[in-house]
C-alpha cells in the first residue's frame, strides 16, 4: 500500500495520540471522583471506556484515509501497436470471395480496426511488389479506416516486403534485410503485433522495406528471413487468408491468369512468429475475422485508490463507538 500524504497520517496520529492522552486522563479523573464518593469505579469502567476507544480508532482510520492510500494492483488491458497489412496485388481482384478479394478483405480489416481499443495504436501498410505504409500507427481509427478504404489494386506480390514495411512501421525506422539476406537485429517490440491479409501468392520482388523500395534477396528466401526478423523482435504476425484454394481467373494487362489460395506460404509465416493462421474462404468467415485474433494483453500496475473503503470503515467505528458511549452513559460525549 501506498500513501499519497504520509504526512497527513503522521499529524492525524498526533491527533489520536492527544485524543487518547486526554481521555484517559478525564477517565482516571472521573475514576478518582467515584472513589472518593464511596463508589466501586471498576463496576462499569470498561464498557463505557470502550466507547471512546472505538471512536478512537475510527479517528485513527480516518487519518488514514486522509493521507489518500492507495494499493498497486496488476492490470491486464489491450495495448501496443497493430499493423493491418493488406495485399493489393491484382489477384486480390478475384471474385472467388465476394465482391473480390480486395473488396472483403477491406470490409474485414476495417471491422478489426474498429473492434480495437483505444489504447491500441493502428497503422496500415499497403503492399504488392513493394509495399507502402500508408496510414503511420497512432490512436486514430478513423483514419486507418480511411487508408483501407482507399486501397486499390495493382502489381505482384511481395510478402517479404509486407512484413519489412510493416516491421518499418512499428520501430520508426527502415528495417531491410542484409545483401546477403542476414536477418538485421531492431530490437525487441513485444507488444507490436502484424495483421496480415492476403492470398498468399507471393512474387518476393522486394527484400527490403520502407516506402515501397529496397533492396536485398527476393522469392521464398526472403519472405523466411523476413518472417525471422519479425520472430527475433517479438512480433507476431497474424495471417488471413482471403481466397479459395480452388481459385479463380483475372484479367491482367489483357492476359486471363489463374489465381488460388496459397495456405502453406501463410501458415509458414504465422508459425515462424508465433502468431496462428486464419482461413477465410468465404465473405461470410471474413465478417467475423476479427473476433478470432487474439492481440496480445499487458500487464501493468495502477494504483487502486483506498481512501473510500478506509472512510466507510471509520464511520463504522465512530458510529460503534458513539452507540456504546450513549448505551451505557446515556449521553455522547
């Protein structure tokens, strides 16, 4: 327990302390007088006595509460920062998900944002051949549901730049991998957490992030290295798969190429962080998306005010101690 004011207490116990002093003085006074009437003073000394006595103590808790206790307790809450990264790439324009790919995973991603506490930060990166963080992380909802909203179609796929670009975001700085594919030591960030969506086809043109450019290896390889650095600094990434394994056709620069579902790519990514995988095959599993994402809780200590409880105690005690002293006195004081 904590006191805001131990001064307080100590001039309240000073006060007791004088209290007390001077009513078992008018006690042994009282006590003398009896015995030189002829009256036995022990007969009903300690009942009466233990009216002031309990007001007493009610005084004595009432300094307590007067110094403002406080006790820390843990608080376990929502907190630290998210990164909604969304895959543009154009086979995000497969219709095998209502309306497109693209169109329901924004709907899904804007429901998470929106299901987030106040106390977690959000930030949106934008990725297909590159990536681009497109709203920074802050408190304000709001506008990560706008830089969703505004997400349009376009290029490859690079999911190593997803999570460079996302990792970029989180720390502040630019996190590229080594020319030779070393993983880069950026700190650790237990509390940041990556919100991946995407189909998982994944062209690896870049290997670095920041601002949709870098440089560095490309393919399978770096996606690995990529998902290592987020591993080493603690973030977990969360995939969602948007799309069907059966796949679907789109139109791109005049070619009709097929599109599916990759699961085995995302899965990788979640288990070499520690974060899980969630299908969404349908528009329907995607609405409810954000209920199964689980973000990581701290824990911290607040202080729990104790003045209130001690209060209502002291009155109890004065009240006890008033009842006995009109008991057996027949009057308060």
């Amino acid at each position: 327990m904590r006191l805001a004011s131990p001064w307080l207490l100590v001039l309240g116990l000073l006060v007791v302390v004088a209290l007390a002093v001077g009513a078992r003085a008018a006690a042994r006074r009282r006590e003398a007088a009896l015995a030189a009437a002829g009256v036995d003073a022990a007969l009903g000394r300690r009942v009466p006595q233990l009216g002031t006595w309990l007001s007493l103590a009610g005084i004595a808790v009432l300094a307590l509460a007067w110094a403002q206790p406080a006790a820390r307790v843990p608080v376990t809450r929502a907190a630290g920062t998210v990164i909604v990264a969304v895959d543009v790439s154009n086979s995000m324009a497969a219709t095998d998900v209502a309306p497109t790919r693209l169109g329901a995973a924004q709907k899904a991603a804007t429901a998470f944002v929106d299901a987030q506490p106040s106390s977690v930060n959000v930030g949106v990166v934008a990725f297909e051949n590159g990536a681009l963080t497109t709203d920074l992380p802050s408190a304000d909802h709001a506008a990560a549901d706008a830089a969703i909203e505004r997400l349009k179609v376009s290029g490859g796929t690079s999911l190593s730049a997803a999570i460079l670009t996302s990792l970029s975001a989180i720390t502040g700085k630019t996190v590229a991998l080594g020319r030779d594919g070393a993983v880069p030591n950026i700190g650790y960030w237990g509390s940041a957490t990556i919100v991946l969506f995407s189909d998982g086809e994944d062209g690896g043109a870049e290997g670095a992030a920041g601002g949709g450019s870098g440089a560095g290896g490309g393919g399978t390889g770096a996606t690995e290295a990529a998902a290592d650095t987020a591993e080493a600094a603690g973030v977990h990434v969360e995939t969602i798969g948007v799309g069907t394994t059966a796949g679907a056709t789109v139109d791109v620069g005049g070619y009709r190429l097929h599109t599916a579902l990759d699961e085995d790519t995302l899965k990788a990514i979640a288990q070499t962080t520690g974060g899980s995988y969630h299908p969404a095959s349908s528009a329907a599993t995607l609405d409810g998306i954000a209920s199964t994402i689980k973000l990581r809780l701290t824990t911290h200590r607040e202080d729990l005010p104790l003045a209130g409880a001690f209060i209502m105690f002291a009155v109890l005690l004065l009240a006890a101690g008033g009842l006995v002293t009109v008991m057996r006195t027949g009057r308060l004081v």
